[in-house]
C-alpha cells in the first residue's frame, strides 16, 4: 500500500486538518504535542507487530515474554508456571533439549508467537479480546493448545488485553470488568502464604502452604498491613523455636522452619496472629483437609483435601459446610471439570490460573460458569512468577473475592500487591475491599 493509498483508507488528511484546527482554538503553547496527541485518539489503534522473547521465572526456569505494538504503544507481558501441568490443563511448550535449560527452554513457543501468532493479529482491533483469542485458538487447533503453546497464546492474549485496556483509556482493572460484563469492581482480600513446605520448600513439613487473610481489615491497604506484619511476628516466633535457620522463605516466600506436623505450623501461625493484636480479624487457610483443624483454629478455606480424582471424599467434605473447599488440582480451572464438581457439589470454590486455560477469554468464561453457581472464586499466581502483576488487575476486575499471590516478600509476589495498592489509590471513593464478603462477591 502506497502513502497516499494508506491517507485516503484513513481519512487522514482530513483527520491533521482537524487537529491542526483543534489546536488553533486551544491557543495551545505546544501545538506540536497538541496534534499528536489529538492523532492518537482519532486514528484507530490496530495490532502492528508482536515480538516475544525468552526470559527466566522467578524460579530461574524460561518462560515467554511479549511485546504487543500497537499505533498507541508497546504493550508488555509474560507468563508464569507451575511446578507441574495436570491431564486437563493447558500445555506449556518446551523445547525438550537437554543441552538448553535442562530441556526447558521455549524457544519453540517463542518462534510460534514472532511467526505464526503474529502474522494473525497484525491489523486486528486490540479491544476485541475474544475475537483475538478465538484467532489464536483456531490457529491452534488442539484442544489443550499443545500446537502453538499455551504459553505463547496466554502471553499474546494478556498483552491484547494491557492494549485494548490502553485503546479505551481507562485502567486494565475496568477493562477486564466491562470484558466480563460486570458492573462493580471488588478489592480482593490477600490469601499471604506465611509457612511453605511440601514440593514448594527443603523442610519436612508435608503441607505445602498455611496462608492468612486480613477479613477484618477496612481497605486493602490495612489489609496489606496487617498481612506484613503478621509476616514479621511470625519470623520473630519462628526464630525463637527454631532458630535463624527457620526463616529461609520456599518459593513462594514463605517461611520454611523445619517442622513435620500441621498442628505445629498452625501453633506458629496462631502465635504470630495473636502478637498483632488483630485477633479473629485474620483467618487462616491450607490445603489439606482436617476436620478438628477447621473447629480448633480459624481456618475460612481449604485447596483440594484429597486427590484430584478422589470426587467423592472431596464431595463428602465439602457438603460437611465447615469451610470453603477451593477446587484446584481437581478443577485445574477447566470448564469441562468444574461442570462436573458443580453437578456434584464436589466444591464450592475455584482456583484460577489464568496459564492452566490459555487466554483471558477463557479465563472469563470459566469464572462466569462459577459465579453462576453461586460459586467464591480465588485468584492465584504460581510457584513460577515473573514480574507481571496482571493477576492483580484480573482479581479486581472480575471481583473474584480472594487474591493468592505468595508472601509479603519477594519481588515477583509484593509486585502484584503493590498493585492492588495502586489500583486501590486510583479507584478513590469507589474502591471496595471484599473483607468479610470475600467468599462471594457477586
């Protein structure tokens, strides 16, 4: 296409003429900025190009990084990764060769993005997430996205979604809540990892995490607040049983004193709550199941009290109503799974990893399936993080109640609470935290 062909399909001449006008009523001290500026709204941001790249997680392990242009500006991305991929959740594409990153490197999923992913988005309309999504679906055309990657397509897709939020000129957090079609947005309360252990720490201790939630608190902020300084109570109390030794953090910056029974890391826990003085404000959550636990300490949540095919025992725990049972591994936010545990009332919770599905558009849909359930929805990182808070803005956008995004430390977790700091600012006097809400905001 020619210059002039690329003027005339744009109307562009007539668009300068009319910024040039603009800036003339203005009076404006800089008309040159005046007029780009007035461009930029009238001319319609499309996809440009789209370069990704391999980067490393916090874990050290590659993952893909994108950068999505548009006539408006560069948007960036990555994603996360878990320790494990289940039957049913989307596939990461590595690249096997054990001569690169012990065989996880992703340079295919990278090739797919700056080949194919992107010769199919150049030209389309960033705010059309879910034609955007579906394009890159149907590119793929396998049911998990073992083809192109589900890391490659959720990369693309969140980047999209930063431009098409950038495209309307409002925050991500409210593009995500008109893409869902919900009316209000919801501060989610934080789910702090405080204790690690299992696959995610070097101690004894077989549970994988204990984590807290600041119910009682007024705003996120105070919720932040206290999680810190629960945090910081606890390596006092963990350093006085054990040792410095037991203030080593796991992956996702919890503590990991070396411990072997849950009772014990609940006693450190309910210690460290009691020196804040916060009292019953906070509540606590883990991922086993143990009924005298939940009637003894103020246990709210539970993740996957027993195997992910074990429905039946998951089903009869969770219709005792002693908590809420969040569905995890046994879900794997697949739609096709949580069906089945509605059907069942197998749980009454669900949680969401944005990268076991493959797209925002995807992840939407499964959170409307649970939110039609009358379902709590709790937003969730993974052990694998990078330095994008997305997760954040997803949470508060689709006002899933609950955020679990590790410890209050660590760059790569207080990155998506510091966030919902700003998000919080931003919002002013309409901004609303879950708190005592958090198990359904609806």
């Amino acid at each position: 296409m020619s210059v002039q062909e690329y003027l005339d399909k744009h109307t562009l001449s007539r668009k300068i003429e009319d910024a040039v006008n603009a800036a003339v009523r203005a009076k404006t001290s800089d008309p040159v900025l005046f007029i780009a500026n007035h461009m930029k709204k009238a001319v319609a941001s499309v996809i440009t190009k789209v370069k990704a790249r391999q980067i490393l997680d916090s874990r050290g392990i590659p993952t893909v990084e994108v950068d999505l242009h548009t006539n408006k500006g560069v948007f960036r991305a990555s994603v996360p990764s878990g320790d494990s991929s289940g039957t049913y959740e989307a596939i990461e594409l590595r690249d096997g060769d054990k001569g690169m990153y012990l065989g996880n490197s992703v340079a295919k999923a990278v090739k797919n993005i700056n080949e194919r992913i992107s010769e199919a988005l150049i030209g389309m309309d960033p705010k059309l997430q879910a034609q955007i999504d579906h394009a890159m679906i149907d590119l793929d055309k396998t049911e998990k996205k073992n083809e192109l990657g589900a890391n490659a397509i959720l990369a693309v897709s969140i980047a999209a979604c930063k431009a098409g939020a950038a495209e309307k000129e409002v925050p991500l957090c409210k593009h995500l809540s008109d893409l869902s079609g919900r009316a209000n947005m919801t501060l989610p309360v934080p789910a702090f990892t405080v204790l690690s252990g299992g696959n995610h720490a070097s101690n004894h201790f077989a549970i994988q995490e204990i984590m807290i939630l600041p119910v009682g608190a007024s705003r996120f902020e105070e919720a932040l607040q206290w999680g810190s300084e629960t945090y910081h109570h606890l390596k006092a109390v963990v350093t006085e049983k054990n040792g410095n030794m037991g203030c080593n953090v796991g992956e996702d910056g919890g503590l990991t004193p070396d411990i072997s029974s849950l009772k014990e890391g609940l006693e450190l826990v309910k210690e460290a709550i009691n020196r804040t003085g916060y009292g019953d404000k906070i509540k606590i959550a883990i991922d086993v199941a143990a009924t005298n636990f939940c009637i003894e300490y103020p246990i709210v949540f539970i993740e996957d009290p027993f195997d992910k095919e074990d429905w039946e025992h998951t089903k009869y725990f969770s219709n005792l109503g002693i908590c809420q049972v969040v569905g995890d591994d046994l879900l794997m936010s697949n739609s096709k799974r949580v069906e089945r545990a509605i059907q069942e009332s197998a749980c009454n919770a669900l949680l969401l990893k944005v990268n076991q599905i493959g797209t925002v558009t995807e992840a939407i849909e499964v959170v409307k399936l649970a939110r039609d359930a009358q379902w709590g929805v709790v937003t969730s990182h993974r052990c694998g993080e990078t330095e994008d808070s997305f997760i954040s803005d997803l949470s508060v956008g689709l006002a899933t109640g609950v955020i679990k995004a590790g410890a209050p430390c660590r760059g790569e977790r207080t990155m998506k609470y510091n966030q919902l700091l700003r998000i919080e600012e931003e919002l002013g006097d309409q901004a609303v935290y879950a708190g005592e809400d958090w198990r359904q905001t609806l």
